[in-house]
C-alpha cells in the first residue's frame, strides 16, 4: 500500500473529486475508498460530498496494482482481424485498455482473457499482449499480440517506426498550414502530475505529423502520424499549438455543441507488418458515429 497525503489549495470541491483530480484514481474508486473510511481529512472520516476547505490535510493509501485480479469478463469485442500470432481490434470510446487503480474491470484485457485466454506474458498480468496503448476516450484501431515472439516484433516495428499509426481529430481554431510537424519533449506537468506537457526537464522527444482533412471556420479536421508514442502525445501537442483537441477536458473544453464524451480522436489506420510472417498488413476502424456526427453539424454550420 502506498500511503498518499495531500493539502488543499482550492477551497469548495467535493472531496471525491478534489482527490480524484490530483490523482490517478477515478471517483468511482474513490468513493468506494471513501465509504470504507480509507480517506481521511484532518484525520476523521467523512463522506465523499464533504467540501474541502484551504489546508485541509487528506490522507489516503493506495493499494498496490499487483493485487488486482484480472478475471476473463464475456464483453463484446469489435475483432478487425485474428489469428494464432495477433488481434487487431477496433476498441470502442469509453473503454479501458487494461486494468489499473479505479479501473479493475470491465476493460480491453478483460474481454481479450475471455475471447481467447492465450496472451503474450512479456507485460505482466495487468498488460498481457498490450503492444501500444490508446486512451479510454479514444477508439480505434489496436494489435495485441498473443505469444511472445510476436509481442518483441511488434513492439520493435513500433520503437523503429516501421508501424504507421494514423489518427483521425477534430481541433478548435482554424489550422493555417496544410502539413506540419510538432517536433516538443513531453514529460509530466510538474503543476499537476495527472497531466503531461511540453516541459524541458525530465521529458522525452516526441514527434507529431499532421496534415488538414477539411476546415469548418473555427475548427479543423486532422489526419495526425505518431512519430513516437508518448502518454497522451496527440492530445498535449495540439494544446500546444494552441488548436486543443475538440471535447478533451483534461487539455481543453468539453464540446459545447454535441455530447462527445471526452475527445474527438480516432486511431483510424493501423499498418504493421506480421511479426511471424513479414507479410504487410493494414487495418482501418470506420470513424465512430458520433464523429460522423460532429463533422455533419459542422458541415452544415459552415453552409
């Protein structure tokens, strides 16, 4: 268990969220934490409405990852392609990729361990055939790898750039130039550990190309390659160029004219090419229908 210790700096948020937010826990999680009397504030109990005050102390463990079993979960699968090697999946908006803290079930892994229980084991229990990672709020294309042979050649094709990973967005702001490349570090924001930014320090090269779809005045359709993979790479470089991605809260706003929950953004192209049999490989994921969505209304706003 790891013990956590936080002292408010803005008064009048719930608990259940105030943590949440200087956290990697969800609320959910956190207020089931709560119930049991596993979160402190000024060393009492109190409930998850509670609202903090400037200098409260809150005090909280958190169990370790290890613990959670990861159990086989019969949730319906989008397959694009499988064989005795790899699973290409179209994973759907809202969905989790793997267990972790707040997230114990109900995930990717979940649904892979009950479709086909063979998984390669290089990344543990937690991650078993997670070759590359996409958001809970982002859908799209995905290969898991089911031994572990094909787990180290596909992870090289990714380190190398031979795959080619190909998103589909929609920014704020009108983007002028047809083609670009975001060429900034990307480390933890050191003003909120939840977050990551272009920081100097303590950051890692990270390589965004993008190319414009279609201008709709105060918006932007993209096409983004990932040059490298870092945790939330697309969704800071665009914030960084002042055009954050449509719907992403955490680097943004939500949308104000449509319901997207959470980011506009599609792993929409995935080439690879097979780990066992070299042969060259490509898969598309179909924008989700609340893409399509969004990009008619603006259409018609544009008219």
């Amino acid at each position: 268990m790891e013990k956590r210790r936080l002292v408010v700096e803005k008064s009048g948020l719930r608990l259940d969220k105030y943590v949440s937010d200087h956290c990697e826990l969800s609320r959910s999680f956190l207020q089931d934490l709560i119930k049991e009397q596993q979160v402190l504030v000024n060393g009492k109990a109190v409930k998850s409405s509670y609202k903090v005050n400037l200098e409260d102390i809150i005090e909280f463990a958190v169990p370790d990852l290890e613990e959670i079993e990861v159990i086989p979960q019969d949730i319906p699968l989008n397959v694009l392609y499988e064989d005795e090697d790899v699973i290409v999946v179209n994973k759907e908006k809202g969905m989790v990729v793997h267990p972790s803290l707040g997230h114990q079930d109900g995930t990717l892994v979940n649904a892979l361990l009950f479709h086909c229980q063979d998984l390669s084991g290089i990344n543990g229990k937690i991650r078993p055939g997670i070759v590359h990672r996409i958001d809970k709020d982002t859908s799209g294309c995905l290969v898991i790898a089911k031994n572990d042979v094909a787990h180290i050649a596909l992870s090289k094709q990714i380190e190398t750039k031979e795959a080619y990973r190909e998103y589909r967005l929609i920014v704020h702001g009108n983007i002028q130039h047809e083609d670009g490349l975001i060429d900034a570090p990307i480390g933890r924001d050191p003003k909120d550990r939840q977050r990551m930014a272009v920081v100097a320090e303590n950051s890692r090269p990270a390589k965004t190309h993008f190319h414009v779809l279609k201008r709709f005045g105060q918006y932007t359709y993209l096409s983004c390659l990932l040059e490298t993979g870092r945790t939330h790479q697309i969704r800071v470089h665009m914030k960084y160029i002042q055009h954050p991605v449509l719907g992403d809260e955490k680097y943004g706003s939500a949308c104000s004219f449509y319901e997207t929950k959470g980011q506009v953004l599609h792993a929409h192209t995935l080439k690879f090419k097979h780990p066992i049999t070299g042969k060259e490989m490509e898969f598309i994921a179909p924008l989700p229908t609340y893409f399509t969505d969004v990009l008619d209304y603006l259409d018609k706003q544009r008219r």
